[in-house]
C-alpha cells in the first residue's frame, strides 16, 4: 500500500472510529495506536534552528493537533457520556485525550458505586 494510501486509511478509520460498546479504555487504546500509526508516517521537515517565532508556531500546531484528536476521541464515545462530554468542552484549557479517558473511566466508577 502507498503512503498516501495508507495515511487515507487510517484518517478515515479514525474519523469513522467509534466506542460502539467498548469500554473506554479500550476505546482509547484502539484509536492511540491508529494515530500513532499516522502519526509516524506524516513526513514533516526537519527544523534546523528554531527561533521564537517558530517555537510558538510549532507549540501552537501541536496544540491544534491534540485538540483535533480530543474532538474525535469525544466524537465517538457512546451517548452515555454526552453531559460529560459537554463539560469537558466547556474546560479552559482543553484536556488532552488521555486525561478525557481517565475522567470518563473515573465517572463511570461513579456511577457504578452510586447504581451498585
């Protein structure tokens, strides 16, 4: 397969993953290891020196690019967790994807202590 080919892939199969009754750690696990896979085939150039102008490009590019997976990861968890998901959403700064799973895993103790 191409590389083209394959980046297509695995976009597309993180942009249709969903937890469809996976537990969430599960549902985490699955898609970090399709964005590692991607992530370790986009070709980016190498910097040479780096100036303040360019950290402050490269911080902000990364940023956007957790912010992306956040979105996704929330995108395809089970409507069970949507008034979490609004709250995470409405957080300052974003939290990262992993710590988006541990409070979706922490409230579902939760509530399985409260239910039980």
């Amino acid at each position: 397969m191409t590389n083209g080919s394959r980046k297509y892939s695995l976009n597309r199969a993180v942009d249709s993953m969903k937890q469809d009754g996976m537990t969430i750690f599960e549902y985490h696990t699955r898609m970090k290891c399709v964005c590692k896979e991607l992530d370790s085939i986009v070709d980016l150039p190498q910097v040479i020196s780096i100036n303040n102008e360019i950290a402050v490009s490269i911080r902000a590019l990364v940023k956007q690019q957790e912010q992306q997976k956040l979105f996704q990861f929330l995108n395809g968890s089970d409507e069970k967790y949507s008034s979490q998901r609004s709250q995470m959403l409405l957080l300052t700064p974003l939290p990262s994807v992993d710590m988006a799973c541990g409070m979706l895993q922490q409230d579902k103790m939760q509530r399985g202590v409260l239910d039980g």
